[in-house]
C-alpha cells in the first residue's frame, strides 16, 4: 500500500462535493486541527482545519473526471481560547464572506481554484487520544463553473483529524 493509501486508511471519513449534476466522493488524505497564537499576543487564537481529498480512488462527477482533481480545504476559527478537553461536543461556525470580492483567507476551498466557503459548520463529535472527529458542512461556487452559472456546492466532510500541537 502507497504512503497516501496507507494515511487515507488511518484517516477514515469521506469528503463529498454535493454538485448539481451529482456527487463526487473521496476518501481523506489527511486532516489536522492546530491551535496558531499571534507570537507575543494576549489575545484570540484561531483553531486550525486543514483537509486533504485522496485523488485515488475517487468517484467524480462526468464533467471533472478527465481532470483527475481533489479537493482541500482549510478554515480558520478565531476564538478568545481553545481549551482541547472541552472540544468534543462542540459546534463551531465561520459563515464566511458574503461575496467573492472580499478576502476569505479564513475559508478555502481548493480544486482547480481556490475559492471561499461558506456557512461553515464544524460539529466535534467525538475524541481518540489526539484524533478528533469531526462533522463539517459549508457551500462554495461549483468547482468546475467559476461563472455562477451553476448551484452552488454543498461541501460535506466527516473524518478523524489528528490534532497538532500549538504554532506561533
């Protein structure tokens, strides 16, 4: 088994792009949650989650197959502290920019482009050890018409990510 595969299989979970002409399922590469602190600040923290979609293996919808694409995400949540043991049960919201001209370096969605998510929902299910999982739903522009010519996608991610240890 690849390295990839093999980290996929640890990860558990899926990461599904709900389009308007169908589902495309992938398993997860990887997922980590981190806690990053402005170096020398008193103030928030943000709480980090960061996913990767396994490009093997994945169920693509007719017009992306060729393409051969999977998608990352990341979403960045300031909070005034983040206290680990107290995570499980949790639902944490970052609804995200309102519209495309504004900067949503907080909220992305990675495929062909990058592009903000919205109506970030991420509910801490459950706990093993430094493995959390997790539920996280939020919407982006569909990832192959940039034009908005299209729904929107719902983006669907359930897995075990593997918490890292603070940054700053």
């Amino acid at each position: 088994m690849s390295g990839r595969a093999a980290e996929a299989g640890r990860c558990g979970g899926r990461f599904v792009l709900h389009r308007f002409n169908g589902a495309e399922v992938y398993r997860i590469a990887s997922a980590d949650i981190w806690v990053s602190v402005a170096e020398g600040s008193e103030g928030p923290v943000t709480l980090w989650f960061e996913i990767l979609a396994d490009s093997d293996g994945a169920r693509r919808c007719e017009d992306t197959a060729d393409l051969g694409m999977a998608p990352s995400a990341e979403v960045g949540i300031e909070l005034p502290d983040v206290d680990v043991d107290a995570l499980v049960g949790r639902e944490l919201v970052l609804p995200g920019v309102r519209s495309d001209d504004e900067d949503s370096c907080m909220s992305l969605l990675y495929y062909c482009e990058h592009q903000p998510l919205r109506d970030n929902r991420i509910t801490v299910v459950s706990r093993d050890g430094d493995r959390f999982w997790l539920r996280w739903t939020a919407v982006t522009e569909d990832v192959n018409y940039y034009d908005g010519s299209k729904p929107p996608t719902r983006v669907e991610i359930e897995g075990a990510f593997l918490f890292k240890r603070a940054s700053g």
